[in-house]
C-alpha cells in the first residue's frame, strides 16, 4: 500500500462509537506500542463510514495476557487471515481477513454469539480501516510468525473439496451427543444448511451439509480426532458421496436451516422454548466426571449468545454452550453446562399424578446415575425431585429423559435449586411419596470403571436384557413383557450369550413403560433381569 490516504469525505458520518481510541485523532494517525517493544507503529488505513464492511475486523476489550494464537482463533474458522496487528498496551487487534465476504461472516456470526477469551467479553467488529499495513518492530514480527504457524495447517480455498457434505462418526461414545451439540461445533466453519444424526453399525453417525466446499475442508481439517468430552465421544470426519442431503422434518434427528416450514414429524417432540436447550445440550466439562479421567488445560474462549440467529446455520450458543474448539492440532473439544456448579437434584414435572411412583422414578432415572432420594410433592403430584448422586449423572438423565413420554405424559426436566431431598420429620407421614434410596443394591454405577457407564443411550424401543437364567426360553420373556399390554415386535437372545437377549417394544414410551416395569424382575434361580436400552434395533 502507498502511503497516500484516501479520507471518505461522507458529510456528518462519525466514527463507529465501538471504534473510539481515546488518546488517537480522526484519521491517518500513529500508534504508539511502547508496551510491546520501543518502536512506534505506522498504522496507515482509509477510513471508513461506522459499520461499513472492510476485510479488517477490530477486536476490543481483550484480556491483557492475550496470546497472538488466541486472536488468530477467533477468525480461522471464516477463511484465511492475511494480516495481525497486536495492541497488546490498549488490549486491542486488528486481524485482515482474506476478502470482505469472510470478514462478514465473522462479524455476523460473533454479533450473534458474543466470544469470551478467558473471561472477558470481547467485541468483534469491522475496522474504519481497509488494510492493515505492519512493520518488522519485534512485536509485529512475533504476531507474524504466529500468524504463519497457525496459518500453514489452514485450507486452501483454491482447493476444491471432494464434497460439500460430511460423514460424521463419534466413536467411543460415553455421554449423549446430539445434533444441536454438533451444529454448534460445524457453525464455527461455516454455514450449516443441513444435518441428519442416526445410528448405523451401532455407531452414532451424522451427515451434515456445508453451503461450500471450503467450511468442509476446514472443518475436517481441524475436527478430526477431536475429543467432544476429555477422553471419549472421539470425532472421525470424512467426505460423503452424497452432494446434497434431503431433510423432510426440523426435529431432533434431522433438521435443514434453510427451511424453517418443515414439519416436525411424528419424532420425539424437540424443544418447546430455547430454555429447554439445557435438557438436549451434553454438558460435560473436560474435567473428567468420573473417577479416573484426567483434567486437560482450560478452553480458550466460550460462546455466549449476544442475540437470536438471523444466519441459517449459525447456532446462537445454548445455554451452557459450546467451550474451546482449540486452534487445529487442539486435543479436545469443552462443553460448559449449568449443573457443574453442583447442583445433582432434578425438578421432574408434567409427570402423571394417577400413576407414577417414588419406584418409577428411582428405576428411570437409575439408567443414567444413581439415584439418591425421589419426593414426589404432596400439594402437586404431577411435580417430584430427584436427587442423583452427583451433578454429572444429573446432566444426563436431564439430557436423555427430558421429552420423552411417561404414562402418556411428556416429562419436564429442569435443575432443581434445592441441594438435597428432605426427609419427612420423625412422626411425620408423608404417605410414602419421600424415599431413600442411598443404600439400594441396584444402583448401576456403584463399581468405579463399571461397563455401565459405557452403556448408556438414549430411551429407544429396543431393550436390552440381561442376567438371564439358562432354563427362561424366548416365548418366556416375550410372555412376561406383554403381560404390561404392551406389544412385542421382535426377540432376539445374543448368538455367544443366552443370558442376553433384545427385545423390540412397540414404542419408545412402551420401552420405557417395560424397563420400569421388569428391570430386576425375579426370574427365579437367583436371577434378577437387568434392563436397559439398547443403542441396536433388531
């Protein structure tokens, strides 16, 4: 750039009142950044009009230990960046992306989910300058580098993607993962149009629809290998065959963004209201939640939603939202959630007051944790608490049952703000509607490395049965689980193991209606059945 200046003479236009620097004048000016280095910085740009797009975007109100590599993140999803300018001393940066289309997308996307670099709230918009032109002060030259390094791994628009559509598999899948989790992860590289998530050779797959072969590349480029959770829910990304994916329902399984009309099918019911998010977003923090896992560094920034999305595909944050997605070579993936704060009891409402049980909660919710103590509300039947043992487990029963159909009702799971379930008072009778269950011998996730804990899925019609004894044939069991009035559709034992077998209900709310009805059912010679779901149909 030549170092004439071309002023936009714009009558009355003032400066973007998010652009002010308090000590620098209208116009071509010099920037001291004595802070970082004793060379002064010639900062030459055109101005601008306020809110007028320019490839520069201004970053403010950074934390004063900001590292180049984390202002670097904020624009690597959106295309390339040709130029950094650190302000460490006014905790501002200047990034230049590649063209004015990128720079777009990321001022919208961050004008929708506000970023937050450890801690601090920072403020994305376009620069009042059209390039950045930088110098070789020792500063600049680390910003450079760093540029370069985090750079060199990213995509080359010039290359063209084999496909603009991705085949997505989570393996060792330990905690639920759903499609909203997955949009908010594939939203950082570009616009989502489209996504199915289902379930084929027992693994949880999805197929996702980028609007260009580039937010493809550089998704995969920098997700595979991934870990969602510290650990596990390992993602491994590769090209469909597919151009195009036909999305006929918006619902949980499936959903396509540019087509808010869909209808939601006859799916489980989705989200009635954004404050529902918490009950579909997995929210384990990568600070293992279990005994053994170990605890990683922390994310380098979280998303926060500033407003509602008007982009198709760009996920506002849900609530406890999306943590780091790192820089590409980053080992691991953070959810932020609202329950790591402690909170391990569940207000469970919409319940039906005719028929449901401190038991049938204890069992339910006894899939996805141990269960403390159930109080059903003696002025409000249709309300009960629950308490599990530790938040996590509290995490994802909410996330697994909220929704889901109980005694033809749809259960509303939200955190509780008690932090434990009372006991009625000595001499008090509270009609059998308080339990205790801390000493319960069929708690799932007593033993530490217990296989249960990796066999933990979403309700679904299919079970799985085992600790079955070798005299109770197939006819047996299918007798005993139509006894409830519910349909058997199909049996299966395991080819190796008698003592395990698949049974396929009518319905999911059949299924669970059943495992609550038969789990530890006595099938005589000291067999106690164990029921659970199943991530197979037959």
């Amino acid at each position: 750039m030549d170092g004439s200046v071309h002023q936009d003479l714009t009558a009355g236009t003032k400066r973007g009142s998010e652009e002010v620097f308090p000590s620098v004048p209208n116009g071509p000016y010099i920037m001291s950044t004595t802070a970082n280095g004793n060379d002064s910085k010639k900062f030459k740009g055109d101005i601008r009009g306020p809110g007028v797009p320019s490839k520069v975007i201004h970053i403010r109100k950074l934390p004063n230990d900001i590292a180049e590599a984390e202002v670097i993140s904020l624009g690597l999803p959106f295309g390339d960046i040709t130029n950094l300018l650190m302000l460490k001393a006014k905790n501002q940066a200047f990034l230049e992306m590649n063209s004015e289309e990128a720079a777009q997308n990321m001022v919208g996307y961050y004008s929708t989910v506000m970023p937050i670099i450890r801690n601090h709230l920072v403020y994305v918009q376009f620069s009042n300058h059209k390039e950045l032109k930088t110098d070789n002060s020792p500063n600049q030259e680390r910003a450079q580098a760093a540029l370069r390094a985090l750079t060199t791994s990213h995509v080359d628009p010039t290359m063209g993607a084999p496909s603009t559509v991705l085949r997505v598999v989570v393996e060792n899948l330990v905690y639920p993962v759903t499609l909203d989790a997955l949009c908010q992860i594939f939203s950082k590289f570009g616009t989502v149009l489209r996504i199915i998530v289902f379930t084929k050779n027992s693994q949880f797959q999805a197929l996702l629809q980028y609007a260009d072969g580039v937010s493809a590349q550089s998704a995969k480029l920098s997700l595979e290998g991934q870990n969602i959770y510290n650990g596990c829910c390992t993602l491994r990304i590769s090209f469909s065959k597919l151009t195009s994916l036909n999305v006929k329902y918006n619902n949980e399984k499936s959903r396509d963004f540019t087509r808010p009309d869909l209808p939601t099918g006859d799916s489980q019911p989705t989200m009635e209201h954004p404050a529902m998010a918490t009950a579909f977003n997995p929210g384990i923090i990568s600070a293992g939640p279990y005994g053994g896992a170990t605890h990683t560094f922390p994310p380098t920034f979280t998303l926060q939603p500033a407003m509602s999305s008007h982009y198709p595909g760009l996920v506002p944050a849900l609530p406890g939202g999306l943590a780091s997605l790192g820089l590409p070579g980053a080992s691991r993936l953070g959810f932020h959630h609202h329950l790591s704060s402690g909170v391990s009891v569940l207000l469970v409402s919409n319940l039906n007051p005719e028929r449901v049980t401190p038991l049938c909660l204890f069992v339910l919710f006894g899939v996805y944790g141990d269960v403390m103590r159930v109080k059903i509300l003696f002025n409000k039947k249709e309300n009960a608490l629950v308490q599990m043992s530790d938040c996590t487990q509290a995490q994802l029963a909410m996330s697994h049952l909220s929704g889901q159909q109980l005694h033809g009702k749809s259960l509303r799971i939200t955190p509780s703000k008690h932090t434990s379930v009372q006991l009625p008072r000595e001499g008090h009778e509270d009609q059998g509607l308080t339990k205790d269950y801390s000493n319960s011998p069929l708690h799932r996730f007593k033993k530490p490395g217990s296989k249960n804990y990796s066999n933990i899925f979403p309700p679904s019609a299919t079970l799985h049965l085992s600790n079955i004894p070798p005299s109770v044939v197939e006819d047996d069991l299918k007798m005993l689980f139509s006894t409830s009035g519910a349909m058997v559709k199909a049996f299966k034992f395991f080819q190796k193991d008698h003592k395990m077998a698949l049974i396929q209900m009518g319905s999911v709310e059949e299924a669970i209606e059943s495992l609550i009805e038969f789990h530890n059912h006595d099938l005589g010679e000291n067999h106690h059945l164990r029921v659970s779901f199943s991530k197979s149909s037959i």
